[in-house]
C-alpha cells in the first residue's frame, strides 16, 4: 500500500463520507515535510514581511496557498491538541478563515490574506516542535 496520503483510496475511490474520512485520516497522520514548510514560510514572507506589496494577482495566488497551508496545519493541529480552549478557538478562526471570502474594494483580499497568513503563524506557533 502506498504511504502517502492518496494511498488510502488504492480501492474504488467515491465522494462518499467514508472514502473523505479514510483520507481525512490519512492526512492527519502524514508529517508536514520541510518542502511544505518551506513553502509555508517563504508565502509567509511574501505577506508579513517589512517591504511586503503584493500585487492583486499575487493576493489572489497567495490567498490560494494560505488556504490550503490553513488546512494542512488545521489537519495536524487537530489531532495532535485536543485542548478545547485556546486550540479550538485557533482552530475555530481558522475554519472561518477557510471559508471567508473577501470584502470588495482594493484592501478586502489584502485584510483577508493578512490575517490568514497571523493564524498560520500561531498554529505553526501551536505545533512546536514539530517531531
């Protein structure tokens, strides 16, 4: 059987809830390797750093990647901190977060993006040290 995550639908593979939950579960229990983190903290950089001004096609590629790296870590956090207080309630900005869309104008992406890539940041923050 194949290691990786999309190895758990080896058999006939459905939009049922079984076959999301079966890798659901697969992706919680595979690391976060360093490509990812690396990825992670250079879009990091790219949003939070001193001289940061992303362009609007940059905003929109980077809420892309800050969505997904949301979930990867909302994915690991969960099953590594069950705290229902401080954990949960992170967990919990960062599934509305997910689900957000941006206010119109100019700086809707840009507030959006900004605070995707703090909650990033503090479930990173969350999961130290990473083993």
């Amino acid at each position: 059987m194949n290691s990786t995550p999309l190895g758990v639908l080896h058999g006939a593979a459905d939009n049922s809830t079984a076959t999301l939950e079966r890798l659901a579960a697969s992706l919680r229990s595979w690391p976060l390797s360093t490509v990812i983190l690396d990825g992670i903290f250079e879009d990091l950089e790219a949003v939070l750093s001193e001289y940061s001004n992303p362009d609007d096609e940059e905003i929109e590629a980077l809420l892309l990647r800050a969505r997904g790296s949301l979930m990867q870590l909302m994915a690991v956090t969960s099953t590594r901190d069950r705290d229902p207080g401080p954990v949960g309630d992170l967990l919990g900005r960062a599934r509305d977060l997910v689900s957000a869309v941006p206010a119109t104008g100019c700086m809707g992406p840009r507030v959006l993006l900004r605070r995707m890539a703090l909650a990033v940041m503090e479930l990173l923050d969350r999961m130290e040290p990473i083993s």
